[in-house]
C-alpha cells in the first residue's frame, strides 16, 4: 500500500531561477503530517501482504490446532456445506480454512468496533477541544503512541495527526473484512496472517482511542498513584438518586459530571458505572463516581432495583437491558446509533419535555445523541423519579418467595443443560425447596447472569432472581477499592525495568485482560494477580479483569490494588484502564525494544515483533475472554510476539495456535551476530492457549514467559517460578515432565532444585543445547547487526 | 433427555454425531475392544463430580484403567493426590490441550480409544470435535454423565445417580472373566 499522505506541501528554502529569487516557500494543500527525526522504516501503513512473511514464520511455528464449533458453512446459498472428515464446502473451503476464516470475521468485528469507537471519541473531541490539542502523555512520556508510529510510521503530534492513522485503519479493515467473501481468500495460512493483521489495525485503533481521552478530558498521565475508587455494588448510596452508566464510550457519563458539578450537586447524585465506562468515568472524575463491576454485573445490580436512570453508550451491553429497566420501572437512554434498542429519537425534542415523558411513563427510554442533552435529561430525571421508586431499592425477592418459587421446580434440569457454565441449579433448587438458600446463593459467585436457565425454564421460575435473592448480603458486602486506569507507562519506568526483563532477572510481564466470563468467579484472576506480583513478576490489567483483581481482600482488609504499587516494577500491579488501554500494554512491551535495546522504531514492525518474540517475556492473560473485540485484542497482541492464554471458555474461538516441541526443527532461530542457525528451544511454547483449570493457567503462564534470550540468571529465575508452581500444584515429588527442553546448560538449573533436576536430566538423557544472547527469526535482522556495527545507517 | 446431547445451545447441526449408548454391555465391548491400546483422559470437573455425588469417582477410573490396562492422563491436581494415595502409578501429568495436539498431529498408526471424563461439558465438546475431524486414527468414548456429540461413542445424559450406578456395573463387568 502506498504511504497515505494524500495531501501536498511544497517546501523551498532558497530557489533562483531566470523569473526572480524565492526563499522559504512553503506551501501546503490540505493537511500534512510532520515529519519526524527518526527515518523512514521500512513498512509504512502495511498493507495485508507487507507483513506477510512474518506472518509465516510464525504461524509454521504456532500452528492451528483447529477445534471446530460447527462442522458446516451456512455463509452463502449454496450450502448449507458439510466440511467433515475432509470433505469441501461447494466453494472449496475445507473446515480449517472454514475456521481460520470465521476467525479472521470475528477479529475483523473486534477491530472495526474499536476502530469506530476511536473515530467518535476523535470527531467529537476535535470539534470540542480542536484539532491542535496536542498530545501529551505526560512529562515521563517522551515515545507517545509507539504502537502508531510503528505500525505507521507517523508521530502523531496532535489530535488532527490522528486523521490518517484513522483513514488507514478502516481501510484495511475493510480490505481485510473482504477477503471473508466466498470465493476470496483459500488458505489457512493466509487466513490466519489476515486475523493478524486485523489484530494489529486493532491495537492503532485501541491507542488512538485512548490517547484522544486522555488528551482530551484529562484522565491520568502515566501515573503510578493515581487515586484508589470505590468499587461494588455495596457501595452505592442508594439514599441518593442513581445514574447508571454502561459500555464503553465515556463521552455521555462525562457530561453527567459536568452537569452535575455544574449545578453544585455533584455529591446529591450517584454516578456508577459497569464494564469499560466505568473505568472511564473514574479516570475522568478521578475521586466520586463508583464503579459497580465487570459487565457480567449488568443484571446483578439492574435486578437489585438500585439504579434509577440507565444511560448506555455502546459495546457489550445486553440486547434486551430495556425489558429489564422496566421491571424495576427505571428508565434507558441510549446515546449511540449503533445501539438505539427501538427507543424514540428525542435528540432534538426539549429536555424538560423528554424528562416528563420519561417521569410519567409515557415512554420507558429515549435515544439523545447529545451529550449535553443527556446529561440534562439523564440528572432532571434521576431527582424526579429517585424517590417514586424508593419500593424497588433492593427489591429483591424475600427468602419465602424463593422457596415457593423453588417448590414449583420439576427437576426438568432444563436450566442446567441451557445454562453455559453448567451450574448445579437443579439440585440448589431442590434443597432450597426444603428452605435451605445457601446452595443458591453459592451459584451467585459462578454466575454471569445470562438467563438462558430462565429462558428454557417450562415453570417460568426467575431463576436468577432466586440466586440474586439468595446472595443478597455477598452483594450488600461487595466494597471495594480499585485504583484508576493510568494510561500509559512511563519511558523512565520501561528504562529502569528493561534491562532485567530482556535478560530475565524480572521473570516476565503478566497482563490480565479481556471480558468477564470467568470459569470461576472474578476472584481466580486476583489470585492470580497477586500470585504473579508476589513472585516479582510486572503485572498490568484492564478491562473487566482490573476489576476482578480488585474484588479480593486480604487477611489486612486490602484489595490488590492497596497491597501492591501502581508502577511499572517488579511486584507492581498496574490498572492501564478500560480495554483501549491495552495499547499501552502492547505499548509498553514495543518500548521495551525501542527505549531499552535502541531499535529503531518507525514502521519497523517485524524486526520489532521479532525482538519481543525472542527477548521480552510477556503473557497475556484472558481468563474471561468472550467477546470478538478480546480475539482482535489478542491476535494484536500475536503479531507482536506476546503469547496469549485464555480460559475454558476461551476454546470456543475455534482454534488455538500451538508450538510442537518435539519438532527441533521449529526451534530454530539464527544468532544474529554470527549468523549461525541453532536451536533456540521451545520458547516461548504456544501463541494461543485455553487451559482448562485455573492451575493449569498457573503453571502456563511462568512456562511463556521463557524467551530464548533469556540469560542463565535469568533462565533460572524463571524456572524456579515453573517449577515451584509447577510442585505446589502436582505435588513436592515431582517435576514438570518437559523441564529438560528449557535447561540449555547447567548454569539455567535453579540452585534450589539442582540435585532434583540433575537427576532427572540423567534419566532423560539430557544433553547441554547452545545459547545466544542475539536470537532472531529473521535474516534480515543479521544484516542488520552487520551494518550496524559497521555504523552504517539503514 | 437420556438420548439427547446435553448442553442446548451447544447441540451441532453436523452430520457426524456420536453413538448413545443406552446398554453398558456396548461400553465394555467397546472398551475391552481397545484393551491395552487406550489412554483416559480425566478433567478438572472429576473432582467436583467427586463431591456432587459423594461417590469415590476418581477411583472408579483407576478400577476401569486397570481393568483394559489404559494409562490415566490428567492435569487436576486433586486427582494427582488421589492417584499418588492410592499407589496408581500408571498415570501421566499433561495438559488436555497439549495431549489432543500430540494425538491429532502424530497421526498414528494404530487405531486407538481416547476415554475423557469429568471435563467442562463445551471445552470436551470441542476437544471431542478435534478429534473427530483431524484424528482419523482415533475413537473416542465419553463416559460424562452429559452426553457428547461429538464423540465416536457416548453415555446419554443421565442424573448423577444412575450415572454412577452405571460406572459401577461397568466396572463390574470389565473385571467379570470373558
């Protein structure tokens, strides 16, 4: 793809012609991007094919292992086509291809839903703001928006910078969403290379998203201190009026603030949010606004009868929220065109009108698109209707109505076989049928409140009711502290923490992110948190799993986030934000390359992804992941050379990408010094991974964060921390099976297991493998070096 | 329900579907079949079933490994404990996800049967598709107690109880002499 600056300047210093002198003409027609002093790199605004030979090499490593949802294709109208055992559909796609392809569609949702949320944040704050503002990260913040200068090769100076960036994204996106068409794209391979390319476009868009809010509305600079908010539904005042907002677009929740400050009532009203938008609306406010939970808590708290105005911007909210607002008789308001759940548009209707309606029931929501508008309506309505509703506060059923309603159970099990986590309901019902509630209000931690046992109930028994009425008092008790999103991490922090996690005396970098649909509860990923920060790994979080990290005390009364520092240090946990502020985790580990080994970083994306691959231990972790925007985010997070784990639930994005380590030739990687080509060791293992259980998750995400460059040190470290997981879990006798593959020489052996380990090594007929402080999947790369040392420019 | 697959939302409308086996003589035909060239794969909801039916589960699978000699391969730790108190030995520690890679990739020579239990009914599902589609060489029998659709062969979908009743007949008749 040729370099979008569509525009032209014309730049004459000195000229002297026959028709006179001109010095210092400038001219320009419409709009260009600065140049920067770094030069060019050499893949500016990759198209899907630039890159495609990194690609490649990683997917002949990482290869699908395919676990199929369905075994048909029901895209065109010549199928329905049954792709099993080998067969082809009528267009000649085999079930792999079949698979990878859905991937690449779902990714390409994921990335387009980002995409688009950045494009309203950006139009709307350039016209409120202007387009000059500059960007500005922070005084510790000097590479800003690394992901877009290295996918791009742009240095975004101000908001309007941020046009093309945009214009280059939606493009590819709709490049790569057609090659999805029948009859397009006919390879796994290069289906697989598309769903990495769309997780790229995804993670510019996720960094424009959120530089713009942060430029723009003030959020947090790289703070490692910013404030600690409240968060739980125990939190809530509801002896004030309560707006609730949802989704991920803050703009509407922010005009609520600033309405409500500018009345001088901020502190009459409650301002809580679920999902994204609440860690937003804390970023923007930074000291009342509540976050209620991750978005598996939009029924739990709508059912709890609290909120009294629901404002709903866009992304993950339920579909059918309005039938649940008028249960409990609140109101929905719906701010967005891509979510107006067949409400009436009163965008351009007066606000003290639209407040009536709504008050007297005339109508149950409205659509406003303005932001102001909303607040104005969304505020008069809230102290209007807050004290008709006093009934409905906490109107949860009584313990009798639930026995009654348990009585009438036939034991069907209906509930159990539609119900995804597969939840003992049937028997919970049973013995609370008999008046014991406890077995109900136990299924409250596992579940995500999706209905589909009411759904399928023939006695129609709300049976979420019942659990949400039996853990009434867990939910009065949920209070607790979960510090704000701070946006990105601070050149000065990579620069003092580099080091170590190139060598691998800092054991890796643990992000936990993506969607709520948690196996367990949200507890197993704070334990998680806290496990890997008290090893003195670098945890970061965002999204719903930031939330779930603070939904845990200690025997002290403390959340993680009061336990452990909000730096960019070993043992730190760090909130970025709401799930746009993964760029600044991938941002982070991008920075490492560029600020800690001086790579250069402009439109350098393989020689970059290649170094993070072989050098930067980071895993991410999606224990919750569900939605197609957590699939975009994490094939983004692949490109770059970050593996990626998800839970249970996670099997179901069709296909995972496996490292084989018994193929040697897999393993392969050059010294890029010498150019040799050797063993370079399973490492890191997998690209994707679900795991089943909570302590498998536990064992894995040391095991990923081993890079072939680790030092002996650093190989150690991170081997003490597999192994000794590894024992806690299966027992003190025993060692994990493939340790010997990790173990170049005796000097990666932990002191503290190596009489254990020699042993073992002996039995398996071990024998020392090389070591290179340079590995590199590229030839180019070598190249590189030479020049390099030669201090030749490239 | 008994002959139905389990989980609603996850029933396939593919053409290959597993078998129901509603009589337990089928299961010891099948598996006596496959003695001495069959693997059990056990998941980390064994345990929990474990507590559910108040029934030694974890050791019904080591009487039904011993009975056709099939090795136990599992990644939950409480069933490791169990195994290590017992003194079964033939068992090996691998992550389900690394054993189907391992089975589908390295197509075998030899037709083998894959048993799985006690796994996460839609993470077997897929698991059992894997298998279904790229490992040609394999058979696979769910002995859950939620029937598998995409198994070569499954159990129907039964209350715990008679579940557990038919576990112990099975096991029954594996040891009984042919």
């Amino acid at each position: 793809m040729s370099i979008p600056y569509r525009n032209f300047r014309l730049k004459v210093d000195e000229l002297k012609s026959t028709f006179g002198e001109v010095k210092g003409l400038d001219i320009s027609v419409g709009y260009i991007v600065e140049e920067w002093e770094e030069p060019p790199g050499p893949t500016p605004f990759p198209s899907i094919a630039t890159l495609r030979t990194w690609d490649h090499i990683l997917l002949n490593r990482y290869k699908p292992l395919y676990l199929p949802y369905c075994d048909l294709c029901c895209l065109c109208t010549y199928g329905r086509c049954d792709l099993s055992r080998g067969k082809r559909g009528s267009c000649g796609l085999s079930l792999s291809e079949q698979q990878s392809r859905l991937v690449t569609l779902v990714c390409a949702i994921g990335a387009s839903t980002h995409a688009s949320h950045a494009r309203e944040l950006l139009e709307r704050l350039k016209i409120r703001h202007g387009e000059d503002t500059p960007i500005d990260l922070g005084g510790e913040v000097y590479v800003e928006m690394p992901i877009t200068r290295l996918v791009t090769g742009v240095k975004p100076r101000t908001l309007r910078d941020l046009e093309i960036v945009l214009d280059y994204v939606e493009k590819q996106i709709v490049q790569t969403l057609a090659s999805v068409h029948t009859g397009q794209e006919g390879d796994w391979i290069d289906y697989e290379s598309k769903v990495l390319h769309l997780g790229m476009l995804d993670h510019v868009a996720m960094e424009v998203a959120d530089v713009v809010q942060i430029v723009s509305l003030g959020m947090p600079k790289a703070d490692p201190e910013a404030p600690l908010v409240h968060l739980g539904i125990g939190a809530i005042d509801i002896t004030k009026p309560v707006i609730l907002v949802i989704g991920h677009n803050v703009l509407p929740s922010a005009a609520i603030i600033d309405y409500l400050e500018s009345l001088g009532i901020r502190d009459k009203v409650e301002v809580c949010g679920l999902c994204c938008t609440a860690h937003d609306i804390t970023r923007y406010e930074k000291k009342r606004a509540k976050i209620i939970g991750p978005m598996s808590w939009e029924l739990r708290f709508i059912r709890t009868g609290i909120p009294d105005v629901i404002i709903i911007d866009e992304q993950c909210i339920y579909t059918n929220l309005l039938e649940e607002v008028r249960k409990i008789n609140a109101v929905l308001i719906a701010t967005t065109d891509k979510a107006m759940r067949g409400l009436p548009d009163r965008t351009y209707a007066d606000p003290d009108t639209v407040v009536e309606e709504l008050v007297s029931g005339k109508i149950s929501g409205a659509v406003i698109f303005s932001e102001e508008q909303t607040a104005e309506v969304a505020v008069k309505t809230a102290l209007k209707l807050a004290p008709m509703r006093i009934k409905y506060k906490w109107g949860l059923l009584s313990k009798d109505q639930i026995i009654e309603y348990a009585k009438k159970c036939s034991r069907c099990r209906n509930c159990e076989r539609n119900c995804p986590q597969n939840l003992p309901i049937s028997t919970a019902m049973t013995i609370a049928a008999k008046g014991d509630i406890s077995a109900l209000a136990i299924l409250y931690r596992r579940c995500f409140a999706c209905r589909r046992c009411e759904y399928d109930c023939p006695r129609g028994i709300p049976i979420l009711s019942l659990i949400l009425a039996s853990a009434k008092e867990t939910m009065g008790e949920e209070i607790y502290k979960c510090r704000v999103g701070r946006g990105a991490i601070q050149d000065t922090e990579i620069r003092a923490v580099g080091r170590d996690i190139v060598l691998g005396t800092i054991p890796g970098v643990v992000a936990f992110v993506g969607c709520a649909n948690w196996p367990d509860g949200a507890q197993d990923v704070a334990k998680m948190a806290r496990e890997f920060a008290s090893r003195r790994y670098i945890v970061v979080a965002s999204g719903c799993s930031a939330m779930a990290i603070a939904m845990f005390k200690n025997e002290e009364g403390k959340t993680p986030y009061e336990e452990f520092s909000g730096a960019f240090e070993a043992g730190g946990i760090v909130n970025v934000g709401s799930c746009i502020a993964n760029a600044h985790i991938s941002g982070a580990v991008i920075k490492i390359a560029n600020i800690f080994a001086k790579l250069p970083l402009r439109a350098n994306y393989a020689e970059i992804a290649d170094y993070i691959l072989n050098r930067v231990g980071a895993v991410g972790v999606a224990w919750g992941a569900m939605s197609q925007k957590a699939a975009a985010i994490a094939s983004g997070f692949w490109r770059l050379g970050v593996p990626v784990i998800v839970g249970p639930h996670g099997l179901k994005y069709r296909r995972m990408l496996l490292g084989d380590r018994d193929k040697d030739e897999n393993w392969h990687v050059y010294d890029a010094m010498t150019g040799e080509r050797i063993y370079g060791g399973p490492a890191p293992e997998h690209l994707f991974y679900a795991a089943e259980s909570f302590e498998e998750a536990m064992v894995m995400i040391p095991k990923l964060c081993i890079r072939p460059a680790d030092t002996p040190q650093g190989r150690a470290i991170k081997l003490t921390n597999y192994i000794s997981l590894y024992k806690r879990f299966y027992g003190n006798d025993k060692l994990p099976p493939d340790i010997h593959y990790f173990i170049r020489t005796e000097a990666d052996i932990p002191i503290t297991y190596k009489d254990e380990v020699m042993t073992y090594l002996k039995e398996v007929g071990w024998k020392e493998k090389p070591v290179t402080p340079n590995p590199t999947l590229l030839k180019e790369v070598i190249e590189k070096y030479k020049m390099r040392r030669k201090g030749i420019k490239i | 329900m008994a002959l139905e697959y389990w989980l609603r939302g996850d029933i396939p409308p593919g053409p290959i579907k597993a078998i129901v086996l509603t009589d337990i003589k089928r299961v010891v035909e099948i598996m006596k079949r496959y003695r001495n060239s069959s693997i059990i794969l056990l998941g980390s909801q064994i345990t929990k079933l474990e507590e559910i039916v108040g029934e030694k589960v974890v050791e019904k699978f080591v009487d039904i490994a011993n009975a056709i000699n099939s090795e136990i391969i599992t990644s939950n730790s409480k069933t490791v404990k169990i195994l290590d108190s017992i003194g079964f030995k033939r068992y090996r520690i691998m992550f389900p996800l690394e054993i189907v890679q391992k089975l589908s990739r390295n197509s075998l020579k030899y037709k083998m049967l894959v048993t799985l239990a006690g796994f996460r009914y839609a993470y077997g599902w897929l698991l059992l598709n894997s298998l279904k589609h790229y490992g040609p060489g394999i058979y696979t029998l769910s002995l859950d107690p939620y029937a598998q659709p995409n198994a070569t062969w499954t159990l129907p979908s039964l209350p715990l109880q008679i579940w557990i009743k038919n576990l112990s007949r099975l096991i029954e008749m594996l040891k009984a002499p042919s």
